[in-house]
C-alpha cells in the first residue's frame, strides 16, 4: 500500500481540503496530529472526508502495521486495489513561519527528511515563498524519496500562494502590473489570518502596516475568490481590512487549476516512481525544467515580503 506524503502551508489549507475531499483513490488519509491540523481536520469532517490524527511516530507504526495485515476488504491484485490502496499523510506547518523565511526554510527541510522515512513520495505543498525553497532539489538530493512541487503546466514552479490562486506566476505578474495601486491580495486564509500573521512577526513586535503603506500611493486590496468557500465571511473580512487601513476593495478572479493540476501530476509522477523507492538519490517529480521568471519589482510585492518579515 503506497504512502504518499504532503506537506502543508496553512495558506493553501482550503485547496487542500478541495482536492482531499475529492479524491476517491484515497483509502486512508492520515493528519500529523497537534495544533496546526485542527484547522484542517475540521474542514474534512465538515466535507464527510473521513481521516486519522496520528504523531508523526505514531503514523510510521501504523504503516508498518498495516503493510503487514492480510489484504483486508481487498484482494492482492484486485482491480479494486489499485483505485483505492493510496494512503496520503498530511503535515501542515504552522502560518507564522513565513515571518522568518531561515525557520520556514528549516521546517520543512526537517519535515521531508522525517516523513521520507515512511513515504513512497512528498509533496510539497508551498510555493518557493521568497527563494527560501528554491533549492530543495540541490540541498536534498541525497533523499531515495520521490520529491514533487506545485508547478504551472509547463512544468515552473510557483511562486506562493497567491501566484497559485491566480493561476500561475505569468497571471500574478499580470495582475501587479495591471493593479500596481494594490497594497495586499487577499485570499480567503489571507483574510482569516493576516493578523495573526503580523502579530508572529520575526522581530517579536506587530508590523505596523499602516505606516508602511503610507505615501506609498496603494490604495486598494484584491480579494481573489477562487471559489472555495471553507471559512465564513470572506467579504466582510476583507472589507474590515479596508476599513482599517483606508483601502478600496476590489474582486479578482481566482482558481485552483495550478493546485489540482500539481496534485494530479503528483500523483502519476509517484506511481511510476514508487517501484524505483529503494534507488539512491533525491528523484524530483517537477516535469519540466525551466529557468524561473524574472519577477516584475511591484509595491505590492515588496510590501507583502515587509509584511511577512521576507528580505527582498
């Protein structure tokens, strides 16, 4: 029984949740358990997408375990087996390490190698937020895990997530040049965390963004509907955050093509790597290498990379 592992930005939770829900060819999902899955379990449960809270001890027992039961409800080499045999850990990692690009860089660079242990491949499920995942394929090439990223069609990887809720650092270039008068976009967890967010600021103190945004001449936040619709009140928070700071709300349209299409390439990239599990060397499902983007130099950019605590 393959084991594919995930691990998580809370940004990217509600598209999490979207492609979980929807995938019959999970048998069993299994959560990191503590703090940062509650969010997500709760958003499963709501969807009826059954799931396990397991330590990340605990999960690598539980496999073990059942690799060694008898087939169960299905028989080796059932044609049931193979569209439904898939086990998928979840790890999300907690939102304010974006305060901090070396401890994001030092969290999931830990993470890999400890749920590489037990997983037949990883996902990696964050843009390269800043360049501090830029590098994952040099600096773990020493993994004999299959690693897979979130990437455009063509085969770039993704800048954040708000590249990924527009539809690819080609649109998210578009949109910064096209609004360089926007101060923040506003995905839905964006709109659910952004306080908190600044309150885990790497110096130990709120980031005061009003006095960031002052004189700078941005005086609008886009709030990116990609559809999804996990947390109440999307409006209205964006609209608070308007108030707050004397900014004019305005609506782009989002999706979730790049998040779906990932996770399915994901998937097929892992099942013809799985047998190869044993080989040494890092294997790194990204499709097609192509140099990345030169990213246009926009305000909002640079006042989302303050915000979070990002060098530019």
């Amino acid at each position: 029984m393959p084991a594919r592992s995930i691990i998580a930005c809370r940004m990217l939770e509600d598209e999490l949740v979207h492609l979980l829900s929807a995938d019959r060819e999970v048998r069993e999902l299994l959560l990191v358990d503590g703090r940062e899955c509650l969010s997500l379990s709760g958003k499963l449960r709501a969807q009826n997408r059954p799931h396990l809270l397991l330590g990340q001890d605990k999960i690598a027992e539980h496999l073990l375990e059942r690799q060694s039961r008898p087939s169960g409800i299905f028989s080796r080499g059932s044609a049931q087996q193979k569209a439904a045999d898939l086990v998928i850990v979840v790890s999300p990692l907690r939102l304010g390490l974006h305060s901090d690009l070396e401890l994001l860089k030092v969290a999931v660079y830990d993470n890999i190698r400890r749920l590489s242990a037990f997983s037949d491949g990883i996902l990696i499920f964050y843009g390269k937020c800043g360049n501090a995942l830029a590098n994952l394929e040099h600096d773990l090439s020493d993994l004999s895990c299959p690693l897979c990223f979130l990437t455009d069609e063509s085969g770039e990887r993704i800048d954040d997530c708000i590249a990924i809720a527009l539809g690819g650092n080609e649109n998210y270039d578009r949109a910064l040049a096209e609004h360089q008068d926007v101060a923040l976009f506003m995905t839905l967890m964006w709109a659910c965390n952004w306080r908190a967010m600044g309150e885990e600021a790497a110096s130990g103190q709120r980031l005061d963004l009003g006095a960031m945004l002052k004189g700078t001449g941005m005086r609008k936040v886009a709030r990116i509907d990609t559809g999804l619709c996990f947390e109440t009140g999307f409006e209205e928070k964006v609209d608070g955050f308007a108030r707050e700071f004397g900014l004019q709300r305005i609506e782009l349209q989002g999706e979730t093509a790049v998040a779906k299409g990932s996770y399915e390439r994901a998937k097929s990239c892992l099942q013809a790597a799985q047998p190869r599990r044993a080989r040494p060397g890092a294997r790194i499902c990204s499709f097609k290498s192509k140099g990345c983007l030169e990213p246009l130099i926009a305000l909002c950019r640079m006042t989302r990379k303050k915000f979070l605590g990002e060098s530019s």
